[in-house]
C-alpha cells in the first residue's frame, strides 16, 4: 500500500488496532489521518481524511491512534 501526499520523508508511522487507520508525521510539517481499509478488488486507494499543518514532526515522537 502506497500512501500519497506528504512533500518530504516520514519520520513516523503507526497503524490502528482494527486496521482501518493509519497516521503518518512527515519532515514537511504535516500530520495525515488515513483511512486504509480499501477494498482491492475495485483498486480503491487510501485516503488522507485529516491534516494538521503545524511541524509535526517536531511535536510527534511516537504516534498513537485512540479510535
């Protein structure tokens, strides 16, 4: 799976327990929330549902999804 969006390298990623998530915190500053449950059989791919553009990489040192 091929995650799109963020401008420079990614310094963190976790994925939800149930599979469904995931957050990414990248060297441009943002944070993205995903929704990763596709349905490859129709060649879906993930979506960023939320952004926060506020130097996450500085902010996040370990990311944990509570849903």
């Amino acid at each position: 799976m091929e995650l799109k969006g963020h401008k420079s390298q990614v310094m963190c990623a976790a994925i939800s327990a149930d599979n469904k998530r995931a957050v990414t915190a990248s060297k441009d500053g943002m944070l993205r929330v995903w929704d990763i449950n596709v349905r490859y059989e129709l060649e879906e791919d993930p979506k960023s549902k939320f952004v926060v553009r506020e130097n996450a990489h500085q902010a996040v040192g370990c990311v944990v999804l509570c849903y």
